[in-house]
C-alpha cells in the first residue's frame, strides 16, 4: 500500500503527540515531522512518541531537516568554516540515531549553498559530497537513508540536475533523493523533468503548490495543493509515473488546517483512484 503523510508543519503548535492523533483521525497513514523537533526530544519520549504513532496505526514517514535548519545561521553540510561544519555534521548524526529510534527510514536533507564570496562551486560541491559520504556511512550503520532535496533559493544546488550530480558524485546506497513539487516549480523545472532526472534514485515525493506571477516575488509558500499554479493533470502524472514512491502532503494554510488537510487527502486519494 503507498503511504500518504501529512508534514506535522501544517498543524502550527500542536504538540507532535496529538499531530498524530489527529493525522490518524482523519486518515492520514503516516507524519513526518520536523528535525528540531526530534532533536530536542530525549530517548525515553522518543519511545514514547514511536509506540504512540504505533498504537494510532501511523508511521513516522521521514524526518525533515530542510525545514530546520537555514544556512549561515544554523549551519550547512558545505560551509568553508571547518569547525562549524563538524559542529553541525555532529549535529546531524544524533538526528539520524533518533530517527532510527523512531522506527523511520529517512532523513531529508538540503545541499548547503556556494557562500557567496569566499567558495567557488567546485569547493562547495565537493564539500557537499564530502559530507554527505560522511554522513551516508553513519545513516548506513543506523538504518536510515538521507534524502537530499533541492531548495529553490539555495544557489547553485537548487536543480534536480545538481541533486543527481551530488548523488552520483556520492554513490551510496543510503543517500539518495526527495522531491518537492513547490521547489521544482520555482526552480523553472516540469515535474516530468524532475523525476526522469532523478528516476531511481528518487525515494520520496513532498506535495506542494506555489504561486507564480509576473512581477510578483517568488515564495516558498508550500500553498495547499488546489491553491497555485500546479494542475490536477500534473500532480495525476507525478504519482502515476513515480507508483510505489511514498508522498507527504506538504503544506501550510493560513485557514483552518484541520479542514486543509482533509481537503489535501481527499484530492491525493481520487488521484491515485
């Protein structure tokens, strides 16, 4: 059966037990939830939290990094600054303990961006590679594999083209590739285009829209999914060509988001119908 999960983003403060009593309420097969939050849980609330999700008859889907941790600020896997990078690559290890103490498989990550004066693209590149082959040997040994998704505004590696370069540059099982449908789109790419670059290595499907006008800024909005520029016809596409690749619902409202994310549901399940 192919899961369908609900980013715990969506839900504002809710605590995460009770995100997933209400993902599962509604239907929802699976959460995933972000890194800070699995970072700051200690190891008894930990199993605490995977017998809950066990109980409600859910899954931890992935855990999202992406969402985070922002460059320059909380760190990056392709910093020049030596000491920061060990810091923050010691930071990821713990992550991926604790995710595989929630009995989940995947850890989403982001390339760390080229800094802006003192890197050049083949010093960040290989950085990136370097440390995700560091950071793929850890997950290998845990049981966790690193999903590395592209972010829109994230130069240069912000292309389905630059994720399969660092990935083959890696080659390693325990890293591959996430999509997000938002990100794809703001990066000037088809969704078709995306998954025929990426084609196996692509292990997860993140399920966005966006807004995209002239002379308008572009946004990361992560609008729900009958809100933007992204067809039915397209989302129809992506899921029938990518059928046994787990999607996430990945989004946010301003508006109730109980209601979202029923609505979200319902329109994923009449696509795959």
């Amino acid at each position: 059966m192919r899961i369908i999960a609900i980013n715990s983003w969506l839900f504002r403060d809710l605590p995460v037990e009770r995100t997933v009593e209400v993902a599962a309420s509604i239907g929802y097969d699976a959460v995933e939830i972000p890194a800070v939050e699995v970072q700051r849980i200690g190891t008894e609330n930990l199993n605490t939290l995977r017998k809950l999700t066990s109980r409600c008859g859910l899954k931890i889907s992935a855990v999202n990094a992406v969402v985070s941790f922002v460059p320059y600020i909380h760190g990056d896997i392709a910093t020049k600054v030596l000491r920061r990078r060990q810091e923050f690559l010691q930071q990821l290890k713990g992550i991926i303990d604790k995710t595989a103490m929630l009995d989940c498989r995947y850890l989403i990550l982001a390339p760390g961006p080229r800094s802006e004066v003192y890197q050049t693209y083949d010093e960040a590149f290989m950085t990136n590679v370097e440390s995700l082959k560091y950071l793929g040997e850890h997950a290998s040994e845990a049981g966790v594999i690193i999903l590395l998704e592209a972010m829109p505004f994230r130069y240069p590696f912000r292309t389905s083209k630059e994720i399969k370069r660092i990935l083959d540059a890696v080659n390693m099982p325990s890293v591959r590739a996430s999509l997000d449908t938002g990100h794809v789109r703001l990066a000037g790419e088809k969704l078709e285009d995306a998954t025929d670059i990426l084609k196996e290595q692509l292990k997860y499907i993140h399920l966005s829209n966006v807004r995209i006008e002239p002379g308008k800024p572009l946004l990361d909005e992560h609008r729900p999914l009958n809100d933007g520029i992204i067809s039915r016809k397209e989302y129809l596409k992506l899921l029938s060509n990518m059928k046994n690749v787990p999607i996430a619902i990945n989004v946010v409202t301003t508006g109730d988001y109980i209601a979202c994310a029923k609505e979200c549901l319902q329109m994923v399940k009449s696509l795959l119908s």
